[in-house]
C-alpha cells in the first residue's frame, strides 16, 4: 500500500495529470510537467511522468514480493495468509491497469524485480495481454479474500470494483453492468 501514499501516485500527480490530460481541469502555475500535459506536449523527459511509472512499477513489485513470500509461510492461519495474497493480487491488478490507463502496451511484471538491470530486460506486451493477466489477478485476489468491504485495504468489494472499471475501459458492457451489480449487491 505504501507505494500508493507517493505524491507521484495517488497521493497528487497520478490523479492531477490525468484529470490535466482529458481536459478535466486547467494548468494555472509554475510547474512545468504540469503544463507539458496540460498542452498534450509530454516528452520523454518529463520526470512528474517517470515517477509516476516508477511508483505504479514499485507498487507492483511490492505485490509480486508478497505473493513470493506468502507462499510458503505456515505461521499464519490460511484464512488471514489468503487475504494477503489476496490484497497482493488486488494491488498488483490496479498497477497494471493504471499503467495500461497511461500508456497502452506496458510490460506485465508477475514475480519480484530485483534491480534496474532485471527491470530493463521487461518487455511491454499488448493490451489485450495486460488485461487478461488485471482479470486473472482479479479472479484470484475475489477467490482468496475474505474481507467483504474495507476503506483501507483491499476487499472483495474492492475488487469487484476494479473489475467493473477494467471491463469498461475494454468497452465490455454488459460485462460492465454485470461486474457493476455485483458491487451493489
């Protein structure tokens, strides 16, 4: 969860560039990344936008490193050990589908990175592949929790959510109403 705390998630600049990008609010201030998307002119020297991806691929890493660890630990009781992997689904699906929301084609990262050199050997892959892999972690993360509803973690709830999101931006609509009843249900 901590990568999401970054000011370049969801703490400020994940939140305010997008809402900058699809015209939703207006740049009026000194800061130059700001203004860069705010006129659809981003390079790629854009640091706001780099360490934006940094802090979605470090959330991601921190979900595969918890998936990694969790596997083999007996100490905790199967119930409390399944809703940690599945919150580590849940979060590692979110990263992926907010970097796919971001950039299209990105790489599907599934087991721990352990440096710059293994994180540059990632490929990205094509949409239709980052999304199959968001929904596979949704069906996991739904299948291994045991928290209906939470504001501060991950939940089943949370995660049928995410998945009515998901299938809307695939333009699946009933899928969507479908993912979307759930949730009020």
């Amino acid at each position: 969860y901590s990568a999401l705390t970054s000011t370049s998630y969801y703490f400020d600049d994940f939140v305010v560039l997008g809402d900058l990008a699809a015209d939703n609010g207006q740049h009026a201030g000194t800061f130059a990344a700001y203004r860069a998307v705010d006129q659809n002119i981003v390079v790629a020297d854009n640091t706001t936008v780099a360490n934006i991806w940094r802090r979605i691929y470090q959330g991601i890493n921190n979900a595969n490193t918890v998936l990694a660890s969790l596997r083999g630990v007996t100490f905790l009781a199967d119930a409390v050990r399944n809703q940690y992997l599945g919150e580590a689904y849940f979060l590692r699906a979110l990263g992926h589908h907010n970097a796919v929301k971001y950039w299209g084609a990105v790489p599907v990262v599934q087991a721990p990175v352990a440096g710059p050199n293994e994180a540059g050997q990632v490929a990205r892959v094509d949409t239709a592949r980052v999304y199959a892999a968001i929904v596979a972690d949704l069906d996991s993360a739904e299948r291994l929790m045991t928290n209906q509803r939470q504001t501060r973690q991950g939940s089943i709830a949370g995660v049928r959510a995410l998945r009515t999101r998901v299938l809307l931006y695939r333009r699946d609509w009933a899928g969507t109403v479908a993912a979307a009843q759930s949730v009020l249900a």
